[in-house]
C-alpha cells in the first residue's frame, strides 16, 4: 500500500452536516415555536447558517473561542430579527448542542467504505476541527466509532486546520512518517491545501463538483470513489 495512515474531516466528509444540522434546527423552530419571529423555517435556518458560518471562519482563524461561538450564535440570529432575548438563546444553544450529535445522517457508502479500508489494513484516524466531545457523540451515535483508532481535535490542542501545527501533532502521535499519510476532507483550503502544505497528500470530498484554486493530490464526488484511490 502506498499509504498506511488516513485521515478524515468528519463534518461534510463522513458525517452529513447540512442534513442533520437542518433537521435539529427544524425541531427546535417547531419546539420553540419560532414562526413568532421568522414566519417560516426556511428563513430561520439561512439565518442561522450564515451567523454560524461567520463564527467559525473566526474560530479557525483564532479570532474567537469555542464559548464565544457557541454562545453567540443564536444570539446574533435572534438580535438581527429584533427578538434577542438571552434566556432564549441559552435555550437554543443548549438544545441544538443536545440535539445535533444524535443525527446520523451520513453520506451514502460511508460504513461500506470504512469496513472496506479496515480489511485492507489501513489505519484510520479523525483530523477535525469540531469540538471533541461533539464528534465522539456524532461517530458513536452513527455506529462508525469502531472505525476509527483515534480522534485528533483542534481544541486538545488548541491550533485549528489549516495550520501545519495540527497535522504535525496528528503524524508525530502516531510516529508515522507523512509519506505513508493521506488526508481526506471537503473544505479545500482548510483540509487539503493545509494538509499539503505541511507535506502530506490529500484527497478533496466535491460532492456538489465545486470548482477550486488549489489542486489536490485527487479528487472524489462520492465516499465510495476512495475504493479507486485505496
């Protein structure tokens, strides 16, 4: 095998962030009765995912902290519609959190996938930037857990992907050498050029054939293409 040690993104790549995301964020308007403020899920959900979006790209880039995201979320959806209130937020926060990692959702071929690259004798990791205790509900409650012999996460170490720092911590946990190392994620910059730049190859997960500035080391639509590659 040219590679022995792989690594996976989890959200987006693994695990169907839109999918389940929506699905607790539709609960929760119901539950909370939030067609008061938005008039329709749709809105509620558009708005959410941009604040959201927002707070991780300045979580990534080290410009706030994992409390801050998460407290401020839905504060910022609530206050743009002019119905911010702190109890409310709290709620909503603490619910989606309660929520969302028991979706399990994940995109078609993944478990197939994950047994054929075990019997092939490949060691398979998570190199996330969620929150470890998340992920671990996440892959549990989607019975791929057993997959897996380690979780690398950005807030063990306090350094996020893309920086070199996080995957040398990942490579030099398992005393491997980057030769024998594949990344594979869906964020183009954050997992692969990351990845890449540090000296490792990677695979970019485009399920929707977006177009990108940077060229991996290969590219696949769907989980189960990853057969061809391993």
């Amino acid at each position: 095998m040219k590679y022995r040690h792989i690594f996976f993104d989890l959200d987006r790549t693994l695990w169907d962030y839109e999918t389940n995301a929506n699905n607790t964020l539709e609960e929760i308007y119901h539950d909370f009765q939030l067609d008061r403020f938005f008039g329709d899920p749709a809105v509620f959900l558009k708005t959410y995912h941009r604040h959201n979006n927002q707070l991780w790209q300045e979580y990534r880039e080290g410009k706030t902290s994992k409390e801050v995201l998460r407290n401020e979320r839905f504060e910022r959806v609530l206050r743009e519609k002019e119905c911010m209130s702190e109890t409310l937020a709290t709620d909503l926060g603490t619910q989606y959190l309660e929520r969302a990692p028991s979706m399990t959702a994940l995109f078609p071929g993944t478990v197939h996938t994950m047994e054929y690259l075990r019997e092939k004798g490949y060691n398979l990791y998570i190199l996330t930037n969620g929150f470890l205790k998340t992920q671990q509900h996440k892959l549990k409650n989607s019975r791929i857990d057993h997959y897996f012999l380690r979780i690398f996460s950005s807030d063990e170490l306090g350094v996020n992907k893309p920086s070199a720092g996080i995957f040398h911590w990942a490579v030099t946990s398992i005393n491997a050498r980057k030769k024998d190392c594949l990344m594979i994620g869906d964020d183009l910059h954050v997992d692969v050029a990351g990845a890449m730049r540090y000296g490792i190859d990677a695979i970019w997960f485009n399920p929707h054939g977006d177009k990108g500035s940077h060229t991996p080391t290969g590219e696949i639509h769907t989980v189960e293409e990853l057969r061809n590659w391993l």
